[in-house]
C-alpha cells in the first residue's frame, strides 16, 4: 500500500496520484515546497532558491512536502488557493477560522453570492434625487429644442436640394425629339444638291436618324478608319508609335498636307504622321501610314475589325490611277465616332489619344461653323472639288451631352452643300444641347 503524504490515505502501490486528494506521489519524489513561502524546489536543494529558508526539514519530514498555499476539498478533493473559503469546483465550505484545518463537509452547498445590504446612510437623499431630476430633464429640454429646430431646418434644405438636383438633371437631360430631327434633316436634303446622306445620333442612347445610308465617296474622312487601325497595331504591340521615320521624296504626294514641302531626311514619329494626317489632313503622312500597316489590302483587314459595313480602303491618297475608290457611310463614320467618344473602341487611353487629336482639328468650315465658342467638337471633314465632295464628321458636345452628326455628299455644288451643313449643325446643336 502507499500511503498519501498528504491526507494518510491508503492508495494502490502503482499509484501516481492520491485517490482521495490528487496529491502526485511521482511529483513529491522530485520536489519539495518550502514550508515559509510554499516555493517549488528541486528535492536535493538545501535552500529555497526564493526565499533561502533551510529545506532540511522539508527532507526528514517528507510527507509534509505539499505546498501550504493549496487546501483540498474534503467532499471532492480539488486543490484551491489557500485563502478560499468554498471550493471552486462543488462549493463545499472549506475553512471555519484562520488555520488551514478543514471542517465538516456540508455536502453539495453550492456557493451563493452574498447580498448587499444597503444602510439608510448610502441611500440618496431627496435633495440629489430632486438635482438628478432636473439635470435629466434639461437634457430632455435640449434634445427637443436641438430635434424641433434642426430637424425641420435639415428636412426643407433636403427638400430643397432635391428640388435643384432634380431641376439640374432635367435642365442637362439631352431630349432628343425625333419628328424635330427629321424636319431639319429633310429641309437640309432638300436644299443640298448632289448624292447626299446624313446620320445624327446621341453618345448616350440609341436614338438615331439618318437618312440615304448607304456606301458614298469618303475622300479623308477614310482617314479617320487609319487612325484607329494604327492604334489598333499600337494596342496589339505591333507598331511603336515612338519609332522614327525619315521622310523621302518619293513619299510626298499632291493633294492636302505639309509634309510635301518639308525637306527630305527629316525625322517624324508615328505619333506626328498620325497628327498631320488628321489636323491636316496630310495625304503623305497617310501613305506613310497605310505602308507602315502593311499595304492597302492589310490596312482594310484592319478597318474591317470595327465591323463596318459600307466602309473600304482601296487605294492609298491621290493615287487616281487604281482605278478603285474609298467609301464609307454616315452610319458607319458615326458609329465608330459614338465607340471612340464612349472610350468603346480600343482602350481608354488609345481613345482618349485619338479623340485628343481630333480635337486639335482646325476645319470647322461646315458642321462645326456656327457654333458657339464654348462648344467642345471633334471631327474630320473630306473634299474632293473634282468629285464634287464635302463630307464632314464630327462630334458636338457641351456640359449638356454630345451628340455625332456626319454628312457625307457627292456631286453637288460645295457652296450649297457647305451653307446646308452650317445651318444643319446650328439648328442640332440648339435643339439637342441648349
């Protein structure tokens, strides 16, 4: 049998703990605990390491060797501080007086929060609760005041900013009155002579009109479709716009442009010829490009990719000898201007460089050529006197919207066909956007 040091309980001789206090036999081989401040100590040591009490007694008396500062139940054994006074685990009350002698076990008492009893001394006095009474109720006061004032004054602003939120929105809407359209494109295809269609849309909706859309002579505005080939090989990693060219002589043709008269050797970027060809409308710094795309056949492959229907690249500029022509529509010129100025087209900053350019454009001789100077325009016009053309495409916009209008006429008389588009954009541009 093994008897336990600490509570004289008989135990299993196998045993590792005391059946009746948990006290650990294996462990009080090991350690001692120091009778002064209950210190774990190793069993050799003479001297508490904390305190330096002599542990000589600690070794001739070795059943004493379980520290001071725990007290174990009675009823169910558990080790608790030394100062409590219930057992954590049952409840059962563990010391009558200041020893650390138990006492009878009053079984399954369970431990019960003490009742504070509150002497008339702490009890408030009629006079604070009359203070407390009057402090809350002027803060009531205040609150009230504060909801009633500001409540209703926040409520009229809130009313009121809806009111100029709303009055701005619809002052902005962009009312696009089909029957009023039409009236202006028929009385404009009555007074242009020639082959002429016309398309008028908004960036913002669906709504459209157009009238005759079909394949028509493009002259430059082709090279709107070359724009966004270039950019669509610049996308795609294929061209550098940085890259240098050193223009030659036999790259000059007739025709529109500057590049004809500037010295041969001179160096251009991409990025300039794609400039000249639109703010000029450089015939030679489009050749350079159509070359640079690949040819003709492989510049309208490219154009092809904006799923235009009417629209074809067939000869580079002023070469009348291909017996071939460019054509286009008022369709598919607006809808490509729609996608560009919606940033639909490539990419945000391929668009964005693009409609950059078109900006800078300086023709403002047909559509554009009535409009007040606050207008923010984007276009590019076509003439070919021989052919009798004037084409012009262009986006109108303000802080009210935008809207895309091309005109695309042929064999007709240029100062008709040019006064016809100057009162079409003026009478769009103030019924659409003002």
């Amino acid at each position: 049998m093994k008897i336990c040091p600490n509570c004289k309980y008989s135990n299993n001789d196998h045993a590792k703990f005391c059946t009746n206090c948990r006290y650990h036999f294996i462990e009080s081989s090991n350690y001692i605990y120091c009778k002064k401040c209950g210190q774990k100590q190793s069993s050799k040591a003479v001297f508490c390491k904390n305190c330096g009490h002599t542990l000589t007694n600690n070794h001739n008396n070795p059943e004493k060797t379980f520290p001071k500062q725990y007290i174990t139940c009675p009823n169910c054994h558990y080790q608790n501080p030394k100062l409590i006074r219930y057992c954590l685990n049952c409840g059962s009350k563990l010391i009558s007086d200041t020893t650390n002698n138990p006492i009878k076990v009053e079984t399954h008492q369970k431990f019960q929060t003490p009742k504070v009893n509150i002497s008339s001394k702490s009890k408030l006095s009629l006079t604070t609760k009359l203070w407390i009474f009057y402090i809350v109720g002027f803060i009531f006061l205040l609150l009230g005041s504060y909801y009633f004032f500001y409540g209703n004054w926040s409520t009229k602003q809130n009313q009121h900013q809806k009111y100029e939120v709303k009055a701005t929105k619809s002052s902005t809407k962009l009312i696009y009155n089909n029957d009023v359209i039409k009236t202006y494109i028929t009385t404009a295809m009555q007074n242009i002579s020639g082959k002429s269609s016309i398309y008028v849309t908004t960036a913002k909706s669906n709504q459209s009109y157009s009238v005759n859309n079909r394949p028509q002579l493009s002259a430059s505005v082709i090279k709107l479709f070359i724009l966004g080939a270039a950019f669509m090989e610049a996308n795609d990693n294929h061209l550098n716009l940085n890259d240098s060219y050193i223009l030659k002589d036999s790259d000059k043709v007739g025709g529109t442009g500057i590049l004809q008269n500037k010295p041969n050797g001179t160096s251009y970027t991409y990025r300039q010829l794609l400039t000249y060809m639109i703010d000029f409308s450089d015939n030679t710094a489009t050749n350079i490009i159509i070359d640079k795309l690949g040819g003709v056949e492989r510049t309208n492959f490219l154009i092809s990719k904006f799923n235009v229907k009417n629209t074809k690249l067939q000869r580079k500029m002023m070469n009348f000898n291909a017996k071939k022509d460019n054509y286009t529509s008022a369709e598919d010129t607006a809808l490509f201007l729609k996608q560009l100025y919606n940033h639909q087209l490539l990419s945000k900053s391929s668009d964005e460089e693009m409609l950059k350019i078109l900006k800078q454009n300086t023709d403002h001789s047909k559509l554009l050529k009535n409009l007040p100077a606050s207008t923010v325009t984007y276009n590019k016009t076509g003439i070919n006197s021989d052919q009798g053309i004037q084409n012009d495409a262009a986006i109108i916009s303000n802080k009210n919207g935008a809207i895309i209008v091309v005109v695309l006429s042929e064999k007709g008389n240029s100062s008709q066909q040019i006064s016809t588009m100057n009162k079409l954009g003026e009478n769009l541009y103030r019924e659409l956007l003002q």
